[in-house]
C-alpha cells in the first residue's frame, strides 16, 4: 500500500512558508501576466518596454521568480497590459474556518 498525502491546495503553505496566502496570491498574479504576455506573442524586451520594466525583471516574471514583486506590483503590471483588476471581498461560506483569497480571469468576449 502506498502511502498519500493531500496538498491543502496552497504549495507554499504545504511547505511551511508563513506568508503562504500572500505567496499563493503573487504566484497567481505572476501567471496572469505570464499568459498575458504570451498570448500576446510579445518579446521580453516589448514587453519590458509595455510594464515599464527591465528586460531582465520581465524574463524573472516569465521565469516565475516573484518573490522581489509585491502584490501591489503585480498588479500595477496587469493594469498596464491593460487589463481591469477588480476585487471583490464576500464572506466566507460557514463550511470554511477561515477566508481565502483567489485570482481569476474572465477571457474577453470578441463578436463579429
């Protein structure tokens, strides 16, 4: 028999960083802008030149080094790819102990 263990769906705070939230949190806004920039097809240095970054802080993001990025950062970044950021706070349901924070995308809707 093999023995299993499940994630609680946050690495970082499966591996005991104290800061796991805020992390899991920089990890997905990372992503965003990572896909951003490659369904765009933009080169590191257009894309340096969009964010207002060096050419090497874009090739960290891309790399999914975030850790120099604050979540206000990353942000900033999303809003200059031109993207609307929203952030809704709700309670949580009561079959959770505690609030969580999450990061989705809506894919924009193109008609003819």
């Amino acid at each position: 028999m093999i023995d299993q263990t499940f994630g609680s769906g946050n690495v970082f705070a499966d591996l005991g960083f104290e800061d796991a939230e805020e992390m899991q949190l920089r990890a997905h806004l990372t992503h965003q802008i990572y896909s951003i920039i490659k369904q765009r097809e933009l080169t590191q240095s257009k894309a340096a030149e969009i964010l207002g970054l060096a050419q090497p802080d874009v090739s960290a993001l891309m790399n999914g080094k975030f850790v120099s990025f604050s979540v206000d950062r990353l942000l900033k970044l999303l809003v200059r790819l031109n993207q609307d950021v929203e952030i809704v706070v709700r309670p949580a349901p009561k079959s959770r102990s505690s609030g969580r924070v999450s990061v989705s995308r809506k894919a924009k809707v193109v008609t003819a």
